[in-house]
C-alpha cells in the first residue's frame, strides 16, 4: 500500500481543515462534517478500497452530497462511479513532499513582515508590506504529517514569489513542529509548479456525486 493510502485518514482531515470544515473518521475514510455553508457531507476514501461501496450507495441517495476518490488509476475509478450511477463533479491533484526537501526560508519582499496566527482549524501564515496583506496560506498538523492549503497572493502575478514564501514559511512550520511529510491538493493546472519546487504527485482526487 501506498504511503498516501496509509496516511489518509491524517492527510483527508488535514485538507477539510484548512478549508475550514470539520470532519470525523467514517468508515475506511474521512467524512467533511455538514455545516451552514456544505449541507450534505462528503466522504473521501482511497480507491480501489473497503468501504467505497457504501459510500457510493450513500452519496447516489443523497443529492448534493459527495464521494472524493483519491486514486492512481483514475480512469478505472472513473468507471467505476459511472457504473454506479454517480456523475464526474470536480478533480483535483494529491501532491507530497518530505518536509526536508523543501525550501523553508521565505524570500520576503523588502519591507515585508511574516506573522503566524493559531486558528481553530488551522494556522495561518502572512506577508505583509507596509501593514497591508499581500500573501496568506493556511496548515493542519496531524500526527507526524501536514497539510498546507489556501495559499493566495493579493494579485495573480504575485503566485510566483510570495506564494512560494508563503509555501515555504508553512513547510518551516511543518518542520518545527515535527511534521516530516508535507501534503496538499490542488487544481491539476497549479501541480507543475509546486513539483518544481520538490513536490510529487501521488494521487488524482477524483469527486462525484448524484446526477441532477
């Protein structure tokens, strides 16, 4: 098995976090806990894997909820949703990284500051120049991993430097706090950057849901 297969449960809770979203052990997998904003739940397991069937079945009887099949062989889980009835929603890129590899130094604009801040969820890293915010991230620490998400830069030109500060001052974060493998997910059009900077590709995110 996979590393990434064995680290789900920690990986799974780790991304619903830093989307803000709660979650809870279900089954062989991670459920997204429904909220105000998400009413339906959301159930991530690996794929081929116990306990897919069920949440298939569940998912098919549930309009609006959803089934994320993390997988390396995504055209066969494709079929397999299709069989089941369920449709194609959304896919997205598993990417991992030994905490070690990475740059943890954030190159920072002059006149930049660099705070972190403990959420209830998640903590946050931020650059800021002359008092105004120009680049944030956010990271979950589970036990011995970590997952990094919502890194956004004010303006779209800004992803390449201070997104990759900000990518770096959470990967030192990881780091102080003992978290030797480094997880996120993306859209697949961001994957080529962040495997240039020492992240691997593991794994398609694969979601489906009810037909409408």
């Amino acid at each position: 098995m996979a590393e990434w297969q064995d680290a789900l449960p920690g990986w799974a809770a780790g991304w619903l976090a830093v989307q803000g979203r709660a979650s809870a052990v279900e089954a062989d997998g991670v459920m997204a806990v429904p909220d105000g904003e998400h009413r339906q739940p959301e159930y991530i397991l690996a794929w081929p894997g116990s306990g897919v069937d069920g949440a298939a079945a569940v998912v098919l009887q549930q309009p609006g909820a959803v089934l994320a099949l993390a997988t390396s062989e995504p055209e066969k889980a494709r079929a397999y949703a299709a069989a089941r009835g369920l449709a194609a929603v959304g896919e997205e890129s598993l990417l991992a990284a030994r905490t070690e590899d990475l740059d943890v130094v954030p190159a920072l604009p002059e006149d930049a500051q660099l705070a972190e801040a403990p959420l209830e969820l998640y903590d946050v890293v931020e650059i800021s120049v002359f008092d105004h915010p120009v680049a944030s991230g956010r990271i979950s620490i589970q036990d011995g991993l970590a997952v990094i998400g919502g890194v956004r830069t004010r303006h779209p030109d800004d992803a390449d430097h201070l997104g990759a500060a900000v990518v770096a001052a959470l990967a030192d974060e990881a780091g102080v706090h003992g978290a030797g493998t480094l997880y996120t997910v993306l859209d697949p059009l961001d994957v080529a950057g962040y495997t240039a900077a020492g992240w691997t590709a593991v794994a398609d995110v694969l979601r489906f849901s009810a037909p409408s």
